[in-house]
C-alpha cells in the first residue's frame, strides 16, 4: 500500500514539465572549503554544482584554470593547484555525492594555455604534457598555426592568446608514456613528456574486457574500456591522436576521479565534429549506477556564445533512450549534452535593464533556447542563466533578482552563480556572482527561489499575462506565468516604488484555492511598505485571480510567486550528542564558511520523527482563518543521502530515477498521515547507524500535500515541504596510520631531515599532533592534553592526511 502511494505520487508528476534542482556555479573556493560547504549546498537545495577545470594551469597556482597545461595533474601534495589537490576534489564529490549533489567540472578541448611552437625554450622543456610541439614538415605539430588571426577564422585562430588544439590532425603517440625507450612514445623534452611508470593510472585496463559500441554519429564500431580504480597501474599505454587523449582524459575525470559531466567551454570555437568524440568518450561511463540498475548518462552543456538559436541548435544532442537512464544493454552511441542558454541571457540583459522604461518582456517571453526544437516552454533543452565568471560583454541584467526569479521558475535547467572570493577582491577574471547563492550575510533573496523552485516547479509552463499581449511590438513591464496547478509567477520590470496590479489573470487552479505568497516579499515591509501585496489570494468561480506585485525600487524584488500551501512541522532526531554550529555570517566569510548546523550521532542507532501540524490560512474573503485540509499532507517519505535501504522493505522503495521520491523510502515504524487527522501527523523511522560510514551524511524528509483526486484532491503535480537535517557520524575515535616517513624530496641525501605523513584512514581527522620520544612515564590523558593544549600541531598534506 505505501509503494502504491509513491508511484502514484510520480504519476502525477512524470507527464508534467518538471524544473531540475538547480545548479550552482562555484568559484574562486579550495576544494576543501567546498566540500565543507555541501551542508549548505543541501539546505539550500541544489542539484548540481559547476566548478572551474580542475587541470594545472599553464600561468601558475593562481589561474582560475581555462589556460590548461596538464590534463592529467589535478595538484598533489608539495604542489596544489590554486583550488588543492586531486584528492581533494576526490573528497569533495565524494561528499557532494552524499549530499545529493551532482558535480560538473569545466572541460576545456579547444586550447591549451599560453605557450607555442614559437617558443624554442617551451618547446626543449617538452611543451604541453601529453602533446607533441612539432612534427618533420608540421611546426605546430598538434595544434594551429599560431599566427591565425582569431577574427580571421574563430575556429582555428588563439581565444584569449591561448593555443588552438588541431582535432583533426592525427599523430599517433603513446601520449603518457611509461616504459622508457618505447618507439611509439610521444618525444620527450628535458622536463615533460618523459615516461614514468605512474603514468599507467591514466589509462584503460583492457584485462577487464570492454564493451563493443556502434556510434551512429561516427558510423564507426569500437570498444569502450574502463579505468581500473582499484589497481590504477595495471592501465594499458595506447596510441592515440590528441583528440584521443582529449576523450580519454574526460572518461578517467568520470571513472576515476568521479564527476557527473562538464560544462564545455568554448565549444562555438571547435569543429561541432569534435563534441561527437566527446560523446563516444563518455558514453556508458559512469560506474555509478541508477537505484533501478540503469547507467546515469554523463551530462555536458556547452558555451556558445552566441544569440542565435538556431545555430546554438547544432551543438545539442539529446538522443540517448532516456534523459536520466541508460539500460545496460544499449550499445548505439548517443549524446547527453546541451547548451547554456545565452539567447535567453542576451535577453534578459537587454530588457531588464536599470530603465524601467526600456524593460519589455515581449523582448525575452519567447526567446529562451526551449522554444528551438519544439516550440515550448518545456525545459526540453537550454540551460538558463544570469551571472556568469565570464566577461561576456555589456555586462549582465540590471535586475538580477527579477532575471532569478523567471529563471529558476521555468521548466528546465538553470544555473546560480557564486564566487565565493576565497582569493580575494576583483581579480580580473571571473567576475562577481550572487552572493546571496548560499544565503547568509546578504540574505535569503535566491536560497527562497531555489527552494520554491523545488518544491513547486512542476506542472506545465502557461503564460498567463503579458501587457499588450497582441502587439509583440508593444511595452510590458508586467508578465506572469503559471507552472499548471502548482505556482504562479509574478514579474515587474518597473524600477520605481509603484506596485502594479492585474485583476482576473486566469489560471489552472481550483476556484476556492487559496494562494499564499512563497517568496516572502508580500509579507517584507521594505518590499511592500503600503502594505498593499496580500499574503494570500483567492481563486474566484472561473479560475481567475487578481495579482498585486511590487516594482523594484531599491531592493531589486520586483516580483511574487503564489502557490498551493505545503505541509508545516518539526523535524526531529533522537540520540543527537551535540550540534556543531554554523558560522555566524559576515561580509568576510560569506563565501567560504559553512552557515548550516551538523547534529553529531554517536550512538548505534537514532530516530528521525516528522511532526506535522494543521494548516490554516488566511481567507482574503472573509479575512478569517481556514483550514487547509489538502495541506495537511497524505503521505511522507524519508532519504538518507542519495538514496539507501532504511527500513524492513527490500531494496530501495523509489527506484524510479526522475520522479519526486526517487531514492526515498517509506515510514514503516510509524506512519500517520495529518490528512485526515486534523493535521495531527506523524512519521518515525529508526535508523541504524552502524550502517552509515563515519563523517556526514544528510537526511531529508518528503512531505507531500494531498493531490490524489479519487480521494478528494485536485489532480495537479507534486507540492511538497523539504525537511532536512546533515548529520555527522561519530561512533569511532579517527583512524590513524604512518604512510611514510621518507627524507624531504629536496634534499634526499641528508636523511636526517625526513616527513612523517600521517593518513585519516576513515578520513575523519580535522587536525593531528605528531609527538616523538616521549617520556614513557606521561599517561595518555597527559598527552591528550598536550595535544588540546596545541602542542605539535601537524599542518595538512592531503584531503585526508597530515605531516
């Protein structure tokens, strides 16, 4: 009966748009200090995360990444990258994975950094790890005539300076070579590209057997290998092209070091040939499987930089049998990428402008990238966007929050930006972000879209008002659109303190429903100082409703988001030891520090209890309260993370990837529904802990309003109230063991001088103290003070070890 009350729960949802979690871009932050803000990230509500190439970079430990010197290096120890090292990132997804979190990083095929064929000294050093610098009658070897103009010819000429890879020559090397005096090995400069036995751990293990594919796109027939994670050395060196190593590259960033896709930069500027060998490199990579079984599909989404729709058009593809899943058995090549929606972009620039009386929504309501394959606002396609870490030029929409708020609304994917100035102020590149992203110091302005974005972006889009609707070429500063039977959106463009009302604006509602304002702003005194924005309205007899919303004046909030009420409770956890607090915000650490409290769990075990209260609301009629019984909530479900078994029914119970519940499970030790109970609900479920690694883990709590129409609902697409809380799993002191304890690397001969490297086995050790040679009469709660005392502090080496 429970699994019959979550399918039909995705049945209402499955036909309907539906708005993925959102992304947010993250830069300008250590992998650490990202990993640790996951807990926001997971109170906030996010799906994805962008973040910069991880790759060195040719200018140094302080570039933001796009001029790529080594593919393969990701920083290591005594030489991070401006971000860390590849184990943290590892660390980093890891978590990120947990948190429910999945994690793209910048992948950049169409250059590498600054240097050339033109620099004799580069090129005796052995140039770019991986690339060959000249060839007998070719002295650019894999890359453009260094002296092709950009403005002559984008797709061969230097972006920025940076050298253009030629993906269509084809020198065949062992590009990470690892035996010495092999024959097929790339040639060796004084420095790079000489062979190295670790650089086995950057191919294919072909012992494990591959998987033979035909690739459509190609028409041609190959096997697909995978990365041996658990013995990395035993990879077989092969020859290949450097779009060969350019694929391989992108399948060990999936497979070894765990990202979910990319963000493509600079596709505009490569043959659209290219991204079909980014396809086949990715296709069926992802060991990380689906609750039901089926291969999760890498996922790209590319930068073009440019208006066109139709040309963006030619860089997407989306042919493979399911947007979320790929059975095991399919074999045909198909691609899983998309674009950043700048068709969209320029118009939100153009048309939300700091003159509101230049602002006109017939210049964006049709001009997002979804519309190009089918002519909807569907979320087929196009990634949404506001902000950007790029200098795009003419700068980005005036009235950010408004552009938000249409965005983050939509069907659809759509990207916040964040830059979390870790290395301080106005670096030339990237550029400011919302420093909102996250809330905190500057407020909760975007974390509230994301969330209702959440908890109401179902139904399908309609477009429900726009000023002069049958003249494209006439003035709108008003448009409001409706996610069917969900929300509806209200959006001004007028910069004045002049709040604008539209009476009998028709929708899909339920005549009789009451609407409560989700974002805050009808309720907020700086928003609405007349008092003029009611908290909640009424459906009338036909469906309609009048809709008050705000300009923006000084505070940027031109807008309302009405929608159906979700169910109100308390979350709480038994066996909580104590609760580490989030930092209290400020303008210095808004970036970088986690707000977000963590309850530790030191017992065996632990309960978490949904407490659901009655629901009332304001009748704009009667100015009265009435219940909303709907809201009471029929059902609630439970996840741990991304998904595990937690109760007494096989498996997991919501397999289904897509739908609202997928990877939760059912309360099975107590179950009462709030509707029809007065609201009273409750739901408990123990949880056993010793099946839960040490460290963080996230738990959220499902609560849906009751929707089912046989039994008295409406019908419409899935609401419903996140409750949530990151736990940390503390049963265990953290595990410690010596890994080396070498002489210096700088100074090997003088063997007294030596590093004593400490591994976190369980990865749990937020410091260490190293002492040596002491005296054997001190107890252990001598030296347990010594070390709370301060004393020997070890400095950090790796994600997850100390020296």
């Amino acid at each position: 009966m429970l699994l019959a009350i979550a399918v039909a729960v995705c049945g209402q949802v499955c036909a309907q748009s539906v708005s993925e979690p959102a992304t947010l871009q993250m830069f300008e932050a250590k992998w650490d200090t990202i990993e640790k803000r996951q807990v926001d990230l997971f109170y906030a509500g996010y799906g994805a995360m962008w973040l910069p190439s991880p790759a060195r970079a040719d200018t140094g430990p302080f570039s933001v990444g796009y001029d790529v010197f080594d593919r393969f290096d990701l920083g290591r120890q005594g030489s991070e990258t401006l971000y860390g090292t590849e184990g943290g990132l590892k660390s980093l997804v890891k978590t990120a994975r947990r948190a429910g979190v999945s994690v793209y990083t910048d992948l950049i095929w169409n250059h590498n950094g600054f240097g050339s064929s033109l620099d004799a000294s580069f090129v005796a050093l052995g140039g770019y790890p991986g690339f060959v610098m000249t060839q007998p009658g070719d002295p650019y070897g894999d890359f453009h005539d260094p002296f092709i103009h950009f403005d002559n010819n984008p797709i061969e000429g230097r972006l920025s300076g940076l050298y253009d890879i030629a993906q269509e020559k084809n020198y065949q090397f062992i590009r990470n070579p690892v035996e010495e005096g092999n024959p097929n090995n790339i040639p060796a400069g004084t420095v790079f590209n000489k062979p190295n036995p670790n650089n086995a751990r950057f191919y294919t293990d072909q012992s494990l057997g591959g998987t033979e594919v035909f690739d459509p796109a190609l028409n041609q027939t190959v096997t697909l290998y995978d990365f041996n994670t658990t013995t990395p050395l035993a990879g077989d060196p092969v020859m290949e092209n450097a779009t060969g190593l350019l694929m391989r590259n992108a399948r060990w960033m999936i497979q070894e070091i765990g990202v979910d896709g990319f963000r493509t930069d600079a596709v505009k500027h490569m043959p659209t040939w290219v991204l079909n060998y980014l396809d086949q490199a990715v296709f069926r990579a992802n060991p990380r499987l689906n609750h039901d079984g089926t291969i999760k599909p890498v996922y790209s989404f590319g930068e073009i930089l440019d208006g066109n729709k139709g040309f963006v058009q030619t860089f997407i593809r989306h042919d493979l049998p399911s947007q979320y899943a790929i059975e095991q058995s399919n074999t045909t090549v198909g691609g899983n990428r998309d674009a950043l929606d700048f068709p969209l972009f320029f118009a939100l620039r153009n048309n939300l402008t700091g003159n509101g009386l230049a602002n006109n929504w017939h210049g964006i309501r049709n001009a997002s990238q979804d519309l190009q394959d089918d002519g909807l606002h569907n979320g087929s396609q196009g990634v949404s966007f506001v902000d950007s870490h790029d200098n795009l030029g003419g700068g980005f929409p005036f009235l950010k929050n408004v552009a938000y708020a249409y965005t983050l609304m939509r069907p659809g994917q759509a990207n916040v930006y964040l830059n979390a100035k870790h290395f301080g102020e106005n670096r030339d590149l990237p550029n400011d972000g919302k420093d909102d992203a996250l809330g905190g110091f500057y407020g909760e302005t975007i974390t509230k879209l994301v969330e209702i974005r959440n908890t109401h972006g179902r139904g399908d889009f309609h477009e429900r008002w726009v000023d002069d609707a049958f003249n494209p070429n006439g003035f709108s500063n008003i448009y409001i659109y409706e996610r069917s039977n969900a929300a509806i959106v209200g959006l001004n463009s007028r910069n004045d303190a002049f709040v604008e009302t539209r009476n009998g604006v028709q929708t899909n509602f339920a005549p009789g429903s009451i609407l409560v304002e989700l974002t805050g702003n009808a309720a907020d005194p700086f928003v609405d100082p007349g008092d003029v924005i009611p908290e909640t309205i009424k459906v009338n007899g036909s469906g309609q409703i009048n809709m008050s919303i705000p300009s923006n004046d000084t505070h940027g909030r031109g807008y309302v988001i009405y929608g159906l009420a979700t169910p109100q409770g308390n979350l709480s956890l038994t066996n909580v030891a104590t609760t580490l607090q989030g930092a209290s915000p400020t303008a210095a650490n808004n970036g970088t520090a986690r707000l977000g409290d963590i309850d530790v769990i030191r017992s065996d075990s632990f309960t978490v209890q949904l407490n659901t209260t009655p629901v009332s609301l304001l009748d704009p009629d009667t100015q009265m309260l009435v219940r909303d019984f709907h809201a009471d909530g029929d059902t609630a479900v439970i996840r741990i993370n991304d998904g595990m078994d937690l109760n007494n029914i096989a498996g997991i119970d919501n397999p289904t990837p897509g739908s609202v519940s997928y990877g939760f499970e059912e309360f099975t030790d107590v179950r009462v529904p709030g509707f029809g109970n007065n609201g009273n609900g409750t739901y408990a479920q123990t949880i056993d802990t010793t099946q839960l690694s040490e460290g963080r883990h996230f738990v959220t709590v499902r609560a849906f309003r009751h929707r089912d129409s046989g039994t008295g609902g409406d019908g419409g697409p899935a609401v419903y109230t996140d409750f949530k809380r990151a736990i940390y799993v503390d049963r265990f002191a953290p595990e410690s063991a010596v890994v080396s304890f070498d002489p210096f690397a700088s100074s090997p001969n003088t063997l007294q001088n030596r590093d004593l490297i400490v591994k976190s086995l369980d990865g749990t050790a937020e410091s260490m103290h190293v002492f040596l040679d002491l005296p054997a009469i001190l107890t252990d709660a001598q030296v347990l003070q010594m070390a709370l005392n301060g004393q020997n502090p070890a400095a950090k080496y790796d994600a997850d070890s100390f020296v």
